[in-house]
C-alpha cells in the first residue's frame, strides 16, 4: 500500500468534522500546511470511504479538545515568505470561532473571556416564556454592530463563569419557536441563527443576531421587559434604549443609502434632460415622463427583458406609443393587458436561486411570479422565510392578486395551510436510486438519463434526510447543469421542480410560521 500523505489520527479527525456537518473547506484551515495540502478531493474521499475506510472515526471529545487546542503551523522557514491566498474568514457560529470566547483557569473552570461589551450578553437561564430581556438583547444588537448572546454563563460578579444550561429546553427549541417568538415582537425582524456549544460537560446556548440593514429595529408590542414603540440600542455592558445621538447616526446613514442608491439615477436624468428622459413605473407598466405616458404593444413584450404580462389601463382619446423600432402612435383600444415583474424573476431564477440559497433582495416578487404561473410546482417557502412572511400574510396576498392562477393559487393555499405535501412516496427503481443518495454513493451527475434518475427519486425525501439538505442541493444543481446542456428537456425540468418544491417544503416549510 503506498505511504498516505495524511495521518490515520488525522483522518479520524476529519471523519468525525464530517459527522458533525462541517464543511469540506472548514477542515481544510485544520489540515493545510506550507509542506502539505489536503485538497477538498481527498476529504470527499475519506467522506465517501474511497481513502483510508479501515480508520476509526475519532470521538466527540477527541475532536473538540484537538479544535480547542488548535494552533496554525509555523512557517518552515521563517526567513522566506511565501505567498498564499488570503484565507477566508471563519464563519461567525464556527465552532472554532465560539470556543475562542471561552477559556479554563488555573482551577479548570470555564468562563467566558469575551465578557459582556456592546457584542457580548451573558444570561445564567432560559426560558423562551420569560424572554423579555433577551429579546431587547437581540434589539440592541441588531442596531448597532449585531452580537452574541450566551445562555448558561453567570454575570460578571461571578466572573463570567460557565455553569452550562440546567435542562435541554435550549436545544430542543425549534429554531421556528426563536423566529415566531422575535417576530411578534421586533420590526423588521433581526437576522440571527442558533447554536450550542459542549465546554467539558457543560452546554452553553449562542443566538447570534446580525446588524440589521433597515436599521432601526422597533418594539412592535409590550411583552414583558420591552416596551411598545421603544428602539434599544447595544451599549458597552447594556442594552437601553437608543439615546438621541445614536438615533441620528442610525437615520443619517439610511439617508446616506438612499441618496447613494438614487444619485446615479438622478445624475443620469440630468444628462438626458427632461426632453429625452422618462421613469418606468414597474408597477403598473408605463414609462412616464411630463404629460407623455409610453405603453408597450404585447408583441413586443418578449423582446423587453423587464416585461412579461399584466394590465395597462390608458385614458380615452390619449395618445400610445407601440415600440416597432421607431416609435408610432398607435389607438389606445389596441393595447391589451401586460404585467411587469424584475427581469430575473424567472421559472428558472426561482429554481437557481433556491438551489444556491441566493438572498435576493424583494423574495416576495419571486412567491408572486411563481403564483403567476400554470405549473404551480415550485418552491416558495424559501423566498417566503427571507421575507419574513407568514403563512396566514401568503394566503391573503395570493387573494388580492388578481394575476395569480386559479389552480395555483388554489394548489399554493392548500400547500401553505398545511392540507398537502409534495412528497411522492419512493418504490421501485426510484426507491433503490434514493438509498444509494442516502449512502452517499452520488458523486457527480453528467448524463441526462441519471439526471433523471436523481431528481425522480429526490421527490421522495423526508425529514430524516435533513442532514443532507446540502448535498441534495448540489445533486439538483447537477441536475439543473444537465438540464442546461441538453437544450431544456422538459421530463428533467419537471422532476427537478418537483424534487426542488419537496425539498423546499422540509427545509424552509418548518421556518414560515401561521402568524
């Protein structure tokens, strides 16, 4: 057998970084060195049990204490340098990077190094009931610089010391129960995720909350400890509300945004000037400028990126302009209904976009159009999470729309109030090709037959493949990529559709709440 370039300790490690979910660039930073590079190859070898299948996997302690004790190699030869890619920064709930808030003593006690500043809170219990005071936290964060906040740490009288969590009713909330519980309070909804973290036998709950891009985050109600209409800010050692100063600064820099948003557009109408410049409304379809309104001949509609169909009303007797090249005057009665929606907004961006989880900046255009289609099978409790959007506020919009389709928005309702699935229950060949996704025997998908093998049998997925929901986006954005190269087969299309809404509906159906 030839000489392994990586150790059996070291792929041990790297099976149980594997087990707990990390991600094959994640464990490359823990084994790249200047004399040795572990490429993401070789980790979905030992992943798949091509490299090194007779190694032990480590255990949990092993791996936590070799990541606590972790320090990057020393350059071989401190006189040259050497140049390397700038490597990117570990995510903010990387493991590595929580347990660097955390130390033992000389005694082997744990506290929390970090403290409490305007990015650290620390609370001694948890109770989602009782969550008043966290939840002017995660406020103060979210208008200032974000933050984390720790349950199962003492105060500072105590030194910041790790007691852990009393029970498992931090780890065994839902992160939907975390979601429903900020939203009822808090507007616009602070951005945060959750974690725990194992100190020896103790577990410390994280909520890390992002600083909001629509600052500033408002008390929408009263509940316990915040106060209705109150705007808390994150203060060194405190969260209380916002002092006038900060306030302003908050506001100044929206403006700020705004005035960098709409100055290149203004600065265009100026060049132009009054006469050769118009607005296009895109909402309801008129370019618009002085007294003269423009709409657009529904032939033409195929070749403006930005038009797909919808209404335009025009008064009697005034004049429209039909785009045939030149632009001609052509009778109002001959004008038929058109709609506009953004240009991305496609079958094929609500898929692409799903598939590699892009956060695109108005989700909710994209619940419209698929509402605005006949085939009503794709996902939407994706876009309808990003959005913030609730089941019951879905249900009411598809009622006003007057575009959407009658069976889809029929079909989406259904969806929405929890009276059908996209689940199609696997047998046969589909059964059989679905184990083999769930050993891990798909690697990479390059013929149109196994495309639609995969994305036949991927409708049938469940709620005990969710540690594979990254995986099984990869395998649908193969198949998409098959799709692409064969000129648009329709059969694959609409297997991945189906299996992309299936896996819509476990991952992010849990995340849209009633309410």
């Amino acid at each position: 057998m030839a000489k392994r370039s990586i150790t059996d300790e070291e792929i041990g490690l790297i099976k149980a970084m594997l087990a707990r979910g990390m991600a094959n660039k994640a464990i490359q930073f823990y084994f790249n060195r200047q004399d040795r590079a572990v490429n993401s190859g070789r980790i979905s070898g030992i992943k798949h049990a091509d490299y090194g299948p007779e190694v032990p996997t480590a255990s949990d302690e092993a791996l936590s204490a070799f990541i606590a004790n972790f320090t990057s190699p020393e350059l071989a030869a401190p006189g040259i340098v050497v140049e390397t890619a700038p490597s990117a920064p570990l995510d903010a709930m990387d493991e590595k990077v929580l347990r660097s808030f955390f130390a033992k003593d000389a005694t082997g006690a744990w506290h929390c190094t970090a403290g409490e500043s305007d990015e650290f809170e620390c609370k001694e219990g948890f109770s989602l009931r009782n969550f008043g005071k966290p939840l002017r936290t995660i406020a103060g964060f979210a208008n200032n610089r974000g933050g984390y906040l720790f349950f199962g740490v003492k105060d500072k009288p105590l030194g910041f010391a790790v007691c852990g969590l009393a029970d498992d009713r931090f780890t065994n909330t839902d992160q939907n129960k975390f979601s429903q519980t900020i939203r009822s309070v808090l507007e616009p909804t602070p951005r945060f995720r959750v974690a725990s973290l194992k100190l020896d036998a103790m577990t410390v709950g994280v909520i890390h909350v992002e600083p909001h891009s629509a600052k500033p985050v408002i008390a929408s109600k009263t509940e316990g400890d915040v106060a209705e209409g109150a705007i808390y800010f994150r203060y060194p050692g405190e969260t209380k509300a916002i002092c006038y100063a900060d306030l302003r600064a908050i506001l100044d820099e929206r403006d700020q945004r705004s005035r960098e948003a709409i100055l290149p557009m203004v600065q265009r109408l100026l060049e132009l000037g009054p006469k050769d410049a118009m607005v296009a409304n895109l909402a309801d379809g008129q370019l618009e400028g002085g007294q003269r309104s423009i709409l657009i001949d529904p032939k033409s509609l195929e070749q403006i990126k930005f038009i797909r169909e919808g209404e335009f009303d025009e008064v009697d007797g005034a004049p429209t302009l039909r785009i045939i090249g030149d632009a001609q005057t052509v009778p109002a009665e001959m004008m038929s209904p058109v709609r506009t929606v953004r240009e991305e907004v496609t079958v094929d961006a609500i898929l692409r976009n799903f598939l590699n989880r892009v956060p695109v900046e108005q989700p909710l255009s994209y619940f419209s159009q698929a509402s605005h289609e006949q085939g009503w099978i794709l996902p939407i409790f994706y876009y309808l999470h990003l959005a913030g959007q609730s089941r019951n506020g879905a249900i009411n919009s598809l009622k006003s729309n007057k575009h959407a389709k009658p069976k889809t928005r029929t079909e989406f309702n259904k969806l929405l109030q929890g009276k059908r699935s996209i689940f199609e229950k696997p047998g046969g060949k589909r059964l059989t090709t679905l184990q083999e996704i769930r050993a891990g025997g798909v690697v990479a998908i390059s013929d149109l037959d196994r495309a639609n093998e995969i994305a036949a049998a991927l409708s049938g997925i469940a709620a005990e493949d969710q540690a594979r929901f990254d995986e099984i986006h990869e395998l649908l954005n193969q198949c998409r990529a098959v799709w692409e190269s064969k000129d648009g087969d329709a059969t694959l299309l609409a297997r991945i559709r189906r299996a992309a809404a299936r896996l819509d509906e476990l991952e992010y159906g849990p995340l849209v709440p009633e309410e």
